[in-house]
C-alpha cells in the first residue's frame, strides 16, 4: 500500500504556508478519460491524454500524481505515452472496473486532501490552490468545488453520468431545430447573454450549444460557463465561432473541457461581436422558470467580466442553449 497518509501529513502544512504568503494561483484541475477500459486490477492503463501526469521523482517527492476515476484514488508509477502504470485502489478506495471514456481527474499529489467530512460554508475561489478539490474519505472519494461563494460536495462516480448526449436549459422537450424555440432577438455586440443551468450531477463539460435565431452567418459568436455567484470558469476562444445556419444548435467547445460538480447551478453564456445573427431567447410565458441575465450594456468582444448572479428571470435576456 502506497504510504499516502505519511505523504499528506508532510504536505498538508506546506499547502498552508503557501496560503499564509499569498504565494499561489488557483487553477483548473488537469483532466483526461480513458481510451480504453481498465479491469479492476490492471495495473497499466491507457489515457487519452498523459498531460500533467508524471511519476514520482527520486529528488522531489510532491512530482508524483494521482488520478482519480469513478471514485477510485490510483497513484501514479510510470509513464509510457498513454500508457500509465499505477499503484490502484489507494487510500483505502476500492480497485474497480472502468469503462472506455471514463473521466479522469489528474491530482498532483500536494493537493490530494484526506478529510473526515465534506467541505462546508463559504468560500472564495481565489484562495484556493485549485478547484475542484479531491477528497478522500478512507473508501469514498468526494469532489468539491467552491460555486457563488459556497462549497458544492458530489461523488466521483463519473462512468455512468457521462452517457447523455446533451443537457438543455431550459428542457425543452421534442422540439423542431427548423424554427425559433422562444423569441428570435437581435443581440448588442459584446453583451453578455446568459442562462441558468442546473446541472443534476458531476459531469465532464465540452461546451456549450446556444440555438441560433432565424438569421445566421456572419457573426462570431463566444460561449462561456459561469458559476453560481456569477465567476467565469470556462469558456470557448475568445476570437469566437462564426454563427453557423438560421435555426441550429451552435455547438462550442470550451479550450479545455471543465469537470463540473452537481448536483449545482451554473449559467451558459453568449457573447456576440455583431448584431446580424440572431439568438432564440427565452420569453415570458415561455419556459420562465429559470433565471436569465443579460450585461445590459456592451463591453469588449472576447473580454468575458463576472457578473452579479440574476434572481429573477429576465424575458429575452438569456438563449436557449445545451451543455455537452
């Protein structure tokens, strides 16, 4: 068994002192999903991706990494590629079978964290080293991340919560793509036009698909994912997408996928550089029963501000849209 309690135990202080000195950034947690599936005592897997995975090092013990796949806590031995060798089922986690395109979380070993209970209360995203925080509870993994000034606790069983194709916000049902949903509306360059999401569980996030209005073309259009109090945590490249045909889903990949905990709100975001192409927006009387937000003055295209999260829905401020 890999000595991952004495480890934290050493670590745990220096993550402490880093805080006291101001001397950290908080970033995006590396992740990856495997590209083929792994028995429950295979010692060898194979990722998608090896990016920010590394095995341990003779002279600086805190290079190792750990992964973390439906609620199992892997250290990491070796790399080959994509082929990593690991040690399974450590801290007390169970060695299980994973299915191909599981997610996987890549955890630097001085941010792995052993806690007795799930993180509670406020909390502010800044002065964390990085979100989401992996706890690890003797046989259960607990991922939390810090959303609106709150922590927001789901389980690390991803397998089976990375299967439907789309969430949609609002849930619109069998709907025809050949006309407008809501109301066909002409945006304001450079304003930010936003959906609450409310996301059921943990799930990996490509992107974002806002639904075009009636015209199309032209125009570059840039998604982004928001948290709960309003924060940008994800967004698409900021020279934008040009808008595709008049009544379509603008599928949009965020730059690097973001491992979302649920169950959690959140809002999809569109930002436009012109006024030709229109957004179908959510209207009163039509699926209000969300909140909707939008800047309500233009900024600067590819410039992505916070924002103060909306308490009321706010006819034709936000698109109808899905995250993938």
């Amino acid at each position: 068994m890999h000595s991952l309690f004495k480890r934290l135990n050493l670590l745990i202080p220096l993550v402490v002192l880093a805080s006291a000195c101001g001397l950290r950034a908080q970033t995006i947690l590396t992740n990856t999903t495997l590209s083929a599936a792994a028995t429950s005592s295979a010692q060898v897997i194979t990722v998608a991706s090896a990016t920010g995975i590394s095995a341990p090092s003779a002279t600086d013990s805190t290079k190792n990494t750990y992964l973390v796949v439906d609620a199992e806590l892997m250290s990491v031995k070796a790399v080959s590629g994509t082929q990593i060798t690991v040690i399974r089922g450590v801290s007390g986690t169970a060695g299980r079978a994973h299915a191909s395109s599981a997610v996987v979380l890549v955890e630097p070993a001085y941010l792995v964290t052993n806690f007795q209970t799930p993180k509670t209360g406020g909390c502010t995203r800044g002065n964390e080293l990085a979100l989401p925080i992996v706890n690890v509870n003797s046989s259960r993994v607990t991922i939390s991340d810090c959303l609106g000034g709150q922590w927001v606790n789901g389980d690390a069983t991803q397998t089976t919560r990375a299967t439907f194709y789309r969430l949609e916000s609002p849930t619109i049902g069998a709907v025809s793509n050949a006309s407008a949903i809501g109301t066909n509306s002409t945006v304001v360059a450079a304003e930010l036009y936003c959906t609450e999401i409310r996301l059921p569980y943990s799930r990996l996030l490509t992107g974002l698909a806002p639904h075009i209005g009636t015209t199309g073309g032209t125009d570059k259009w840039i998604v982004a994912l928001y948290d709960s109090g309003g924060n940008l945590i994800a967004n698409s490249a900021v020279a934008g997408l040009t808008v595709g045909s008049a009544n379509t889903w603008q599928a949009t990949a965020f730059t690097a996928p973001y491992y979302a905990v649920g169950p959690g709100q959140y809002y999809g975001c569109v930002m436009s550089n012109g006024t030709t192409a229109t957004l179908d927006t959510v209207t009163t009387g039509k699926d209000d029963n969300i909140l909707t937000f939008k800047s309500g003055s233009a900024g600067t295209f590819g410039t992505l501000p916070n924002f103060t999260a909306p308490t009321a829905f706010a006819s034709v401020s936000g698109a109808y849209l899905y995250v993938y």
